[in-house]
C-alpha cells in the first residue's frame, strides 16, 4: 500500500510544500509529520526562499489532519508524543523568517486546520469546508487550535466552532476572518500566482520583521514590551541595503530591486 508523503518543491525564491496522501484525504502519519518538520527546517535555513506555499495533494483536501487510524493504539504518554510532534511543526511555521501561505482545496480538518491557522495568508476554493471536530473523539485541537482560532476570529465564535464541531463553508471562514480570499477552484492558481508576484516585489527583510514584530505582538501580554520589538525592528530596517533602495527607488519614481540585504 503506498504510503503518505511530503513533497518539497523550490522554484525562484518560492516553495511549496504538498500534503500528499490522497486516499486518505492527506491525513498526516507520524512518519509524514515528521517530514513536514524536516521541510520546514531545511526552508528556514534557505536564504533563497523567502514565500511558502502549502498545500494539499488533488482536489478533495488540503489535510484531515493526522490518521485517526492510529489513534486506536494512543495512550498519554505516545499522544503527548504526537502531538508534540505537530507542535514543533506549528511552532517552526511561527518562528520562519518566511511568510506562508495555505493554499486549501475541499476538506480543512482537525490538524490540517490548525496548519492553515497557522499559516501568514490563507487562500481558499469555494468548495473549501473547514471543521475542529476533535470534540466528536472525546479530546481538543491540539496542534494550537484552541489558542489559535480565537486570536484570528472573534472568541464567541470560536467557542462554538471548538465546542460543537462545526464545519463551516470557504464563503463563511471569509465572512468571520479566518480566510483572506475565495475563489473558483479553477481560478486559485492564478490567484495564488498573483500574490507570490505582489509579495516578490517586497522587501524580504521587511516582510520577516513584520511578521515577527505581529506575532510578538498577538503572543505578549506586555504592550510596551511588543512596542520595543517593533522599534527595534523598524531600527534594524533602517539600516539595511533593502531601505536605502527603497528610498532612492521612491525619490526616483521607479520600481524597487529588493534583494533581502
């Protein structure tokens, strides 16, 4: 029987990461997690990569998240295991010096759900559904939903998609804020392509320091302390050879060649 796996593809400072085990809805296996944590290291230490794009192999799913076949032979002490696993997977997707992007096609569930919320940007098909129905099983979200979801979408929602299981449509996630944009399955790519090119002409470094400065931000319960983080990092900025161009580039009415220094 063919096993789930990870593939990573890199192409002009641009990567994609593809949940591929289509016939069981790219449900994650212990093995494929890991992988996926792999993947994700080898990005963060590639200084020629500075977009990811993840996603889900064919149509029907980005990610069930993980097999729940497996969960028959869980105990306290191998489901702490697994689900430190997927931490380490969320919590390399919040540290990257990246911003990532998930690219979602039909079923958004359970694990594969807590990967898009913790994504930058979310993009979604129309046909897109998204569920945290590890309520049903008798435990919570426990790759961040329960921490997650309530910093994207207002907290009463959130209580009720965690606590009933709920699975709500593409056009719904948009309304509340989970997703940033919708679209015809058939026109994702092409929208997909459209804000890899918008975020390209961006100054790389500027886009590590915003995403850090937010979720520093989002994650202290100290203002000030989050005021200095983006002091500093404006300051940093400031210095920098990607600053001095998109200065000269403005004063000289003509597009900017950032190039991450």
């Amino acid at each position: 029987m063919e096993k789930g796996k990870i593939i990573l593809e890199k192409s002009n400072r641009v990567a994609r990461i593809t949940i591929s085990n289509p016939k069981k809805l790219n449900a994650l296996s212990v093995d494929m997690i890991m992988r996926f944590r792999d993947a994700l290291w080898d990005l963060n230490q590639d200084d020629d990569i500075s977009l990811v794009v993840i996603t889900g192999e064919g149509d029907r799913s980005f990610s069930v998240g993980a097999d729940i076949e497996s969960f028959e032979t869980l105990n306290s002490v191998n489901g702490y295991r697994l689900m430190k696993l997927g931490y380490d997977v969320h919590s390399q997707i919040d540290r990257m010096e990246k911003v990532l992007i998930a690219l979602v096609k039909g079923y958004c569930l359970a694990g594969g759900c807590e990967i898009a919320l913790a994504c930058d940007l979310l993009i979604a098909s129309e046909d897109a559904s998204f569920s945290l129905p590890e309520v049903s099983l008798g435990i919570i979200p426990g790759w961040g939903g329960t921490i997650r979801l309530p910093r994207i979408i207002p907290i009463r929602k959130a209580k009720e998609l965690i606590f009933t299981g709920d699975r709500i449509s593409a056009t719904e996630a948009e309304r509340i804020g989970l997703v940033n944009r919708v679209a015809p399955k058939e026109e994702l790519e092409g929208i997909l392509e459209e804000l890899i090119q918008k975020l390209s002409k961006k100054a790389p470094l500027a886009l590590s320091m915003a995403k850090h400065s937010i979720n520093f931000g989002l994650w202290c319960s100290d203002i000030n302390a989050a005021l200095s983080v983006e002091r500093g990092a404006v300051s940093v900025l400031f210095g920098s050879k990607d600053c001095q161009e998109g200065v000269a580039a403005f004063l000289e009415k003509r597009e900017a060649r950032f190039r991450g220094q």
